[in-house]
C-alpha cells in the first residue's frame, strides 16, 4: 500500500490493534477476534514469539489488503527491514531511533516513534518520522495532549498505554489522531475468550466514531 494511503488508513480508522500474545497462534486469534470486531489495523509487537511469522501469516490470510499490518516495539532497523519484507506496513518505536526513520523513509513505509516529552516531540517530528507515538499515556492521560499541542499544534500524535474504554474518547476530542490499544482491548485473550476480544473491539470502534463525529 501507498505509504499515504496507508497514513490516512490509520488516522481514518482512529485505533490501531496492539498485540501481545505468549504464541504465534494466539497472536492470530486476537488479529482474527479485532478484525471481526471491526479493527482492521493492527501491530504485531516484536515480543510475540515467531513475530516476523505471524506477521507472514496475517499477510496470507489477508492477501487483498483487508487488514493494515503493521510492526511494533521494533528497536532497531535491521528488526524494521525483516518485518517490512514479511509484509508490515507501519512500523513502531517505543523510543526514537534514526536509523529506523531512515530505513523506512528510503522504502516509504510508515513510522511512528515514541516520545513523551516537548523536546523528544519535536526530535521525532525533526527526523521525517510520520506519528509522534506518545508513550506511556498512562503516565500523564489525555490532558498531556493539550499541553503539548499548545507550542506545537501540528504535532501528529497517537498515544499507547492508558487507553481504555473510558478515556478513548477523551484522547480523540484531545486532538489525538488515532489511539494505540493493547491490554485494555485483548485482555480476553488471557483467558481464552476471544469473543470478548471481538465485543471490546467493537466497542472501542464506536466510541471512537462518536469521538471523532463531535470534535
């Protein structure tokens, strides 16, 4: 996909799917829950065991472009160029790398770095990376947002960590232009129940439009 196509992809759909799993096969099962759900793009963390697999799999499940597929807690570039020639579209930093921007800038693929502080804002947004990735958002909440979009009010900011249910909408009205979301949404999963999975994304999906129609 168009690495455009793919930017306005994720800032259309407001959520991007985290995923945690303790296997390749319940990684799959939770991208098959929040799909059915209504999520269709999703991070397959680095921490998944047989990630650039999974990652593989998704694509060949999903061959016509169904699901945006992306690459998370990817620490380093040569992480980046293994998950993007198995398929990943996007790729995500819990901190900032330059190599990473790089890479995925001379492939024209997607990157979202992490950053929490003004100064690591404007270093992520300095280096050509695409999203500002706020992280953790659960040290500050959706308030930090509008501080930081004060002195810089084009800051493309997408935060992890600390959304739920209960503050999603908050962090949309916020001026956040998708939210990522890991445990609060998968937690099901845990237990087996990815029905649960697949009600929570439906979940989030609708607070997230109604979010988005009122701002």
């Amino acid at each position: 996909m168009e690495k455009l196509k793919v930017m306005q992809h994720i800032i259309d759909r407001g959520i991007i799917s985290v995923i945690r799993a303790n296997s390749p096969e319940q990684a799959l099962k939770v991208a098959s829950a929040v799909k059915s759900g209504g999520i269709d793009t999703i991070e397959i963390t680095m921490t998944v065991p047989g990630a650039i697999d999974v990652i593989k799999a998704l694509k060949k499940a999903y061959p016509n472009g169904e699901v945006l597929i992306g690459a998370g807690t990817v620490l380093d570039s040569e992480t980046a160029r293994l998950a993007m020639l198995a398929g990943a579209e996007f790729f995500v930093s819990p901190c900032f790398n330059s190599d990473m921007v790089k890479l995925c800038n001379r492939y024209q693929k997607v990157t979202m770095m992490g950053a929490m502080s003004i100064k690591e804002v404007i270093e992520v947004m300095e280096s050509g990376a695409d999203f500002v990735k706020l992280f953790p958002g659960s040290a500050f909440g959706p308030s930090i947002v509008k501080a930081i979009l004060g002195p810089l009010p084009y800051a493309p900011i997408i935060p992890t960590g600390g959304v739920n249910l209960e503050n999603v909408g908050d962090w949309i009205k916020a001026g956040c232009l998708a939210v990522g979301v890991g445990g609060e949404l998968t937690k099901g999963a845990q237990k087996g129940n990815y029905e649960e999975v697949q009600v929570t994304a439906k979940k989030f999906v609708e607070v997230i439009r109604e979010a988005k129609d009122n701002i």
